[in-house]
C-alpha cells in the first residue's frame, strides 16, 4: 500500500508540475476566463482518471483511491465549473476503464456528487485552505456512504474506511500544498516578466525622450558626478558626452550660484524633488542660464540614490525677464519723477514723507520740511511766455538739485517739486537750526542764477519766499501737521513781502 501511495503522491508532483507549466499564463482562480477554466477542468479530469488506473490496495479485493482530491482542488482554486467539468471526466472514465456495469454506476453518482458539493462549497467567504479541507471532508463522506452500500462486513468497512480516510488526509495535505507552489512559482514568473515586459517598455521610452528630446537629461550619483548624459548635451551646452561623464556637475557652475544649486542637490536627495535655476558655464567658456528640475530615485544595483536632471537653456527668457525688470524699474522711477524738472514729484514726495515721518517718530529724531515758491511767478509767465517759465522751472530745479549732491549734505535729504512753482525739501533727522541754514544755502544758491525777472515787485532776478518748519513726531500724529506748518511759514514770508525765510513757530518746537 505505501507503494502505491508513493506512485500516486509521484502522479500529483508529475500532473500538477505539467500543468504549471502548460498553462502558466492561464492561472486558475475564481475570476479566470471561462476558458482557463475549461483547460484546467479538462486536466484534472484527466487526473482524476489516471489517479483512478493507480488504485491503491486497502484490503483483499477492496481498492481506493485519490480520483476525489483532483475535483477537490479544481474546486479550490477554480470555483464549481472546473470541478463539474472535472468530475464530469472522471465519471465518464469509470465507465472507459472498468466497463459499463452495476458496480461502476454508484461511483460514478459518487463522482458527480462530489463535483457539485464541492462547486457549491467553492462559493463559501472562507480562506483557501479551510474550504479545500471541507472539500476534502465531503468527498470523503460521499466515499464512507458508497463503501457502507458495498460492503456488508463492518470489520472490513471499518478498516477500509480508516485506509482510505488515511490516505485521503495525508494525499490532500501533500497535494493541496503542492499546487499552492505551483500557482505560486507561476504567479512569481508572471510577475516577474511583467516586471521585466514593463521595465523594456520604461527602457525603451526613457531612451526615446532622451534621445529626441530638446531638453538636457543627465543622471548623478550622490557625489553628483555625470553617470549619463543625453544626446542634447552638445546642443545645450556644446559638450560632448565623454568630456563630462565622471565629473562633479559643481565645476561647470557659476562661482555665485555653486552654494544654492548643491543646496537643491542635496534637497532632492532628502524630499526626493526639487527645483534649480543657475548659469552653467558651456566647452566655449561663457555662461548660459539654465532652469533643472532635480528628481532622486533608488538604484538597486549599488544601493545608493541616483539624481535624474532635466535641464534646458533659458538664456533668452532671462534676457527678456530682465529687460522686462529694468523697464518696470523704469517705469516706476518715472512714476515718481516730475517729468519737466527731472526731479522727484508730489506722489514720491507723499510717500517718502509718509516714510520718513515714521522712522523720526520711532527715534525720537526731529524732522524738519522745507517749502519754497517762486516769487511772483505769474508775472514772469505773463512777461516770458510759458516756455520761458518751464525753462526757468528747470534751472531752478537742477540748481538745487545739484546743491544736494555735494557731500557736505546727507544723501537722506529729498528735494521735490510739490506742484506748479512751489518746491519742497525733507530733511530727516534735522533740527530747525540746520533747517535754516540750507534755506539760506537754497535762496543763495537761486540768487547766484541770476535768472532776469523784469515784472517782480522785490528784484530785477529770480527770488524765492521760503518757509520751514521742524518737529518731533509723537504717536498718533500725521505728516499732515508738519506740511502745515510749513506751508503757513511759507504763506508768512510771501505776507512779509516775499524773497525771504520764514520758520514756523510753536511752544514744543525748536526755535532758530
């Protein structure tokens, strides 16, 4: 008997190896097309017919055998169509082999039995293993019953029932397992040539972009040294490929720019991505602006991460970004420029006050405002003509301009036209004595022009009434109290017959 067992375990190794093999890309599972299902139905079945030709010997003239494990499996893995398809086979084959008789009949119901408990069985929400096991239990029990009806002696019975029971366990525990391999090996071999399917395809197409594409794709080791580079080298950069292989991408970089790229270099190698835009010094020696987007992946063969760079040259996009920025710039310095006298106007003037006044109010620093107008103005308008006063606006203005731009004055001081004929100076952090004494710098400096002015009622030249006022910004206070004041001193010296200074006075401000 255990010989037979052993050929009958050899026919389970032999069968259910073929059969991995056969159908290695047709695995059996419950959700496998109809037609795996019908292959592997049809091969079980003709397992259970070869497991029937290779009984096993229980007693005299009494013979079992493992026909019932090949539907149990079926069911298994397959679900109720390989299991009656199965079982079908074998029930057909009982007839084929041992001929058409009384005594083939019960089997052969005992078979199909079999085939549908299990089909039904393979239904249940139960791991693998427990309903091969019921399975297994089942067919049994469908076997005891066909063996009480044929033998009549409870001794023998019994010693066959325990055999067969014996045998059916320790069969349909090697058995089970060993297809679970099979299906597993099959499974480990269809993943891996997807696996390998899928990294030709990635290959395949990684080489395309490469190759064809305008963009500069480079890989670095951890050291981020070149270890590939795309044919886009010579385009972008004008090297070819054997001048930067093995070399630290950090020696082509600008100076400037060395620190900030190795930072996002090391980025990418930490956050896995990461973004770069640095000038990259090209075989000719000069400097190209390049924008990279920096991507660490796991490289399994020498365990270390790899540096996929993808790079393009945006020199022209650079230029035109700064020709851009320098034209805001422009625009913005014209937005606070007065556009006859060349010098800052009442917008810049409101804000640069607004500014200033802020940070005496923090210091506790006076700040002083000086207010001038041209003395009887529309006189000379009336007697010159409109360009004779632009002109005369503008030599003004440059005069006084260009007394601020000696160094004996801070370069803090703002002059601005503050609208028609009438001109303003901030002084931060100046008190009303020094305030003073650059009125007297600014009416001495017009004077010296000796611009002709024949309708003025005070002199024969271009003269200017002068007001000033200085204070200690406190909290809470506006800008707005020193303009005011300024402006009233102003309105004092054209009432005291203009072409002179008047400085405006209050208890808590500094006197001359």
């Amino acid at each position: 008997m255990l010989k037979d067992f052993v050929s009958n375990a050899a026919l389970l190794i032999a069968s259910f190896s073929i059969m991995g093999v056969l159908f290695k890309d047709k695995p059996l599972y419950p959700n496998s097309p109809l037609s795996s299902k019908l292959y592997w139905g049809i091969c079980f079945g003709i397992l259970g017919n070869v497991l029937m030709s290779f009984s096993i010997e229980v007693s005299p003239d009494i013979y079992a055998d493992l026909r019932h494990l090949a539907i149990v499996i079926a069911a298994a893995f397959g679900g109720f169509i390989p299991a009656i398809i199965s079982a079908s086979l074998i029930a057909i084959g009982r007839f084929v082999l041992f001929g058409f008789s009384s005594t083939a009949f019960l089997p052969s119901i005992g078979v199909l039995l079999t085939g549908i408990t299990c089909g039904i069985l393979s239904t249940l929400k139960v791991k693998r293993t427990v309903k091969a096991f019921i399975m297994n239990m089942c067919g049994l029990i469908i076997v005891s019953i066909i063996f009480m009806i044929r033998i009549e002696d409870f001794a023998v019975l019994k010693n066959v029932l325990m055999m067969h029971y014996l045998i059916s366990f320790i069969g349909g525990l090697f058995g089970y397992y060993f297809f679970v391999f099979v299906v597993d090996s099959n499974e480990t071999q269809n993943q891996l040539k997807r696996s390998h399917i899928k990294l030709k395809e990635t290959e395949e197409r990684f080489r395309l972009i490469t190759e064809y594409s305008s963009d500069m794709i480079t890989v670095h080791n951890e050291q981020g040294e070149y270890v590939y580079i795309s044919p886009a080298v010579k385009e972008v950069i004008q090297f070819e490929y054997p001048e930067l292989l093995g070399k630290g991408m950090g020696k082509f970089i600008h100076p400037e720019d060395v620190e900030r790229t190795n930072d996002m270099f090391q980025k990418a190698l930490q956050e896995s991505s990461a973004e770069s835009t640095y000038r990259y010094r090209t075989k000719f020696g000069d400097y190209i602006w390049i924008e990279s987007t920096l991507k660490s992946v796991p490289d399994l063969e020498d365990d270390e991460k790899k540096v996929i760079i993808v790079s393009r040259n945006i020199t022209n996009r650079k230029l035109t970004e700064q020709k851009l920025q320098e034209a805001n710039e422009l625009l913005n310095r014209l937005s606070y420029m007065d556009g006859l006298t060349g010098i800052a106007n009442r917008r810049y003037f409101d804000e640069t006050l607004l500014k200033e006044w802020k940070k005496t109010n923090n210091s506790n620093q006076p700040i002083t405002l000086i207010m001038f107008d041209i003395d009887y103005f529309k006189k000379y308008n009336d007697t010159y003509g409109h360009l004779k006063g632009d002109a005369c606006l503008q030599t003004i203005a440059q005069a006084v301009n260009n007394l601020f731009s000696l160094d004996q004055y801070q370069s803090n001081y703002t002059f601005c036209r503050y609208g028609g004929e009438e001109f303003a100076i901030i002084l931060p952090s100046c008190d009303t004595k020094d305030g003073y004494n650059i009125s007297l710098q600014v009416q001495d400096t017009v004077r010296s022009l000796q611009v002709p002015h024949a309708s003025s009622d005070v002199a024969d030249i271009i003269t200017l009434s002068i007001g000033m006022a200085s204070i200690y910004p406190v909290k809470q206070s506006i800008p707005d109290t020193l303009i005011k004041a300024a402006d009233s001193a102003l309105y004092q010296s054209k009432s005291r017959g203009r072409n002179t200074i008047s400085i405006y006075e209050k208890p808590g401000r500094i006197p001359v």
